[in-house]
C-alpha cells in the first residue's frame, strides 16, 4: 500500500495534484496530520484536496493528537508498534 502524508504544502499537494489530474501514481491513500496550528490558506489548500480525493474515490484521513486521545493521555498512534 502506497500512502501520501499529506502536509498541505507545496511538495505534497503537488504529488496529490499530478496523482489525481495528471498520471496514476499509485497513490492508496492520503493521511493529514493536523497539529493544529497551520495558517487559514493551509487548511483551506486540503479541504480543496479532500474534496477532490472524495470525488476520486480515494481516502482521505485526517488525524490529531487531539482526537485521538486514549484514556491512558498517549496518543492512538504512539502506542502502535512499529
């Protein structure tokens, strides 16, 4: 499985954009990961993206720290082994 980590930055949006308008890049899935603290034009840049990759048909995640929270205070991520 080939997985994007999408920042919603120059360099990955314009892998994103050849993957879905110009040639298959093999592209599985496309994950953001949300600090928090991006600017307004950032977010605005990969709700554009994702409602691209809805229309084509290919996932999109969008992931936090924030909401990802278990109940032991570690994150979902940081307890999965590697």
């Amino acid at each position: 499985m080939r997985i994007l980590s999408f920042g919603g930055g120059v360099d990955s949006s314009a892998i994103l954009y050849t993957h879905l308008f110009i040639e298959d890049l093999g592209i599985d899935q496309v994950i953001f990961s949300d600090t928090g603290a991006e600017s307004q034009g950032t977010y605005d840049n990969i709700a554009q993206f994702k409602e691209w990759c809805d229309i084509a048909g290919l996932p999109f995640q969008i992931v936090s720290a924030r909401a990802a929270r278990s109940p032991t205070g570690f994150s979902r991520m940081a307890q999965c082994r590697f």
